[in-house]
C-alpha cells in the first residue's frame, strides 16, 4: 500500500450526519453551532419538518434547533458530496426472529461509498457487534468508492450514548468513546468530538474495542434487570412484595438497586442479541446473556398472569373484560415507540379475550397506528367501567392522576395494576 492521502486540517473539517433520529440529530445541532454541517435523512416528512423547526421525537425545542446557524437538512445524496466528514447514525435493529439486521446500516454505507473522496474520513456510531465497521461496513464503503481504506481514506467509531428523553444528561454531558483506523485519524476524530462534548472524550485502543464497549454496556444492564425481574417471579410466588424487598435490601451501600419491568426500546432490549450472535459466530454460545433476555422478554406474559389472577380473585371480568392501559412508549416521558415491550403486554391481554385500550399522552397516535396497527385512545376516559387499570409507563402526566384517580376509572371490582411501583404497595391492587 502507497502512503496515505492527507488528512484534511481540523478546521476544515465539514461535517455530514446521515439519519436525523434521536442520535443524529442533536448531534447535528451540536456541530452545527461551529462549523459547517449537513444533516441527511431519507424521510422527506422528517427533513420539512426539521427546516420548520420542528422535532417530532420531541427532544429538540425549536429555539434548540434555530441555535445551529451553520445546519441545512436535505434528503438529496448530492447536498453530502462536499463534505469530508461523514457520520452514520442510523438504527440497527433486530429482525423478527431476533437476529441483527444491519440493512439500514449496509444502506448508509453505500451511501457513503457513493460520495466519499479522497482524504475524507467517515465515523460510523450505530451499536453493533464487534468487528462489523471493519468487516460489514468498510468494504461496501471501499466497493462504492473504488478508494481503499487508510490510503485514500479514513474510518473510525464512536458509539452514541443518547439516552432519550433525558433531558438532565443531553449529549454534551455524556463521555464520547472514540476510535479511528489510524493513530493519526483518531486524534482528529477525538478532537472533532472533544470540541462538542463538555463531558471530555475517550480514545478508545482500536475500533473493534470501541465497539464492544457500546454492546457490553447495555448487555451489562440487561443482565442487571434479568435478575430483579426473576427475582420478581420468585417473589411473585412467595407472596412478597418485590419492590419492598428492593427497599430494604438498598440499605447497604453496594447493593445495585433495579427495578422489574418490562425491558424494550432501540438498546437494551436489541443490543444483547447483537453480541449473542457474534459470539455464537466465533464459538461461543454467551449462557447468561441468552437466558437473560429470555426472562426479560418473558415479562410481559408473566404480568399479564399475574393479573389474571387477581383479576379471578376479585370476581373482575377476565374473557371480555374491558382493561385501560396506561403508556405505550417504551420508556416514561418519552415519545419513542420502538421494541416497545407494552405492544407484548397488550398481545398477551387480548389471548385471554381482553377488550383493550390504550392511551398515551407522548406517543404520536399515526405512527403508532402506522407500525402497530393499533388506535389508541386521543383522550384519557374520565368516567369508570373497566375491569382493570393498568399504569404500565409512568409518564409525569400519568403519575399526576394519582392512584385514587387512576381508581376512579375502574369498575367496583376492578383492579388497579402499578407495574412500576410508582405509587404506595397500599394504594394499587398488585405490583412486579
């Protein structure tokens, strides 16, 4: 290999973010403010609205995105050709039968192979299993381009650590992880991002360590819950209260305190499968993390169990019984519905011929009817009738009902089921 192209200088660095969801889009904002930044996506909706000002995920004000003087959005593959900057946020999910699907991701790469030039560096920050930037993503970069990696151009990783909704810890106060293909780009990548993150930045060995650090972050939470939710099972048979056993047992100071629930969403409930496929790959079958996310994948049929049974001993209908749901995001004060474990918890309800409805004030009512097929309720009912009430997200607007409230709503002997242990054990009829 001949020696490589230069590296463009610090201050000429033009930036391009391709996908504008929850991770590249505050990141575009952030670049924006300084230097000269493109933000990319395929949905045409979403680039109009975004040039209105408008974030439909909610977690940019329009005051937030008019900060950035220096970001144009486009959905045009031709407005990306003169950066030199390319960075990739796109989602990787999971296929339905729970393997990676990296097909958004290989798209962006070729994306990127179209318009990449020499000297030009691309970062890529979705989650994935160790090895995929090098061994899924670069080549497809290099076949679109026809330029080969680290001599015409240059490549690094730095996972995303956006945690939506979170509006106490936005981007700039979380440490950015950072790698690069080379010594030399990965002091530029370092420094590119060092100049948004207040939080400071951490050059991580190489791209593939950089990349297992992200995976084994939510693996290690996953495992964490796995054991409070079955802990909660167990519990649930020797009639104690799961969340009074937490209360006492986080007492001592080096006990971890997690709570039980349904575990969803675009990380912690997709991750894992990531790493259990690349370890199954190379030899390994990973024991603890495969049956963590049984158990957690389990919650769901094993709330709605639970209250079937307090449903029977309260005499409340359970075949064509009416149950309101609370919350379909998958997690509380936040609109995002992706993986959302409550869609198992609503399945599970209508086995048992359940009559469900559900209402969340976050969630936009289209998109949930686009990917779920389900309407949900525009306002919340005000008058009782169902046999059971369950507050399954606990958005601030939910919590402020109050469990008599929530109570209200509920036939004499109708349950009120406080997945999330928001209120007294005495206020609700059950709890995880």
């Amino acid at each position: 290999m001949t020696s490589a192209f230069p590296l463009p200088g610090f201050d000429d660095l033009r930036v391009a973010v391709i996908g504008l969801g929850y991770v590249g889009l505050p990141l575009a904002v952030e670049f924006g403010k300084s230097r000269s930044t493109v933000g990319f996506d395929l949905n045409a909706d979403r680039v109009i609205a975004l040039q209105a000002g408008a974030d439909s995920t909610g977690e940019l004000a329009p005051e937030q995105l008019a900060q950035a003087p220096n970001l144009k959005f486009t959905n045009d593959l031709a407005d990306i050709a003169d950066c030199n900057f390319y960075i990739v946020a796109v989602p990787t999910p999971i296929d339905q039968h729970r393997q990676p699907n990296l097909g958004p991701l290989l798209s962006a790469s070729r994306m990127v192979g179209s318009v990449i030039k020499r000297g030009d560096i691309v970062v890529f920050e979705s989650t994935v299993y160790p090895g995929a930037t090098e061994e899924d993503c670069l080549p497809l970069v290099e076949q679109g381009s026809g330029l080969v990696l680290n001599r015409d151009f240059f490549a690094g990783y730095s996972p995303e650590r956006i945690n939506p909704g979170d509006k106490a810890r936005p981007l700039t106060s979380i440490v950015k992880v950072t790698s690069g293909s080379t010594s030399e780009v990965a002091d530029l990548i370092d420094n590119l991002y060092a100049s948004i993150i207040i939080a400071g930045t951490f050059k991580a060995a190489s791209i593939r360590v950089a990349e297992a650090s992200k995976v084994i972050e939510n693996t290690q939470r996953d495992v964490s819950i796995a054991l409070i939710n079955e802990l909660s099972i167990i519990f649930s048979h020797l009639d104690i209260d799961t969340n009074a056993v937490l209360d006492a047992a986080a007492t001592k100071w080096n006990f971890n305190r997690f709570s039980p629930g349904l575990v969803g969403g675009h990380c912690i409930g997709v991750d894992p499968y990531y790493l259990v496929h690349k370890s199954i790959a190379a030899g390994h079958i990973p024991d603890i993390i495969r049956i963590a996310r049984e158990i957690n994948d389990g919650m769901a049929r094993h709330a709605v169990s639970l209250l079937v049974k307090k449903m029977i001993q309260k005499e409340a209908r359970v075949k064509d019984g009416h149950v309101l749901v609370l919350g379909l995001t998958f997690k509380q004060n936040c609109a995002d519905i992706r993986n959302t474990k409550v869609l198992d918890l609503f399945g599970n309800m209508q086995s048992y011929g359940m009559n469900v409805d559900v209402y969340d004030p976050w969630a936009d009512a289209a998109e949930v009817r686009d990917v779920y097929g389900i309407e949900i309720l525009k306002d919340l009912p005000v008058a009782g009738g169902y046999d059971a009430v369950i507050l399954a997200v606990p958005h601030d607007e939910l919590i402020e009902i109050g469990a008599q409230g929530l109570r209200a709503m509920l036939d004499p002997n109708g349950v009120l089921f406080d997945m999330k242990a928001v209120f007294d054990q005495t206020e609700s009829d059950l709890r995880l």
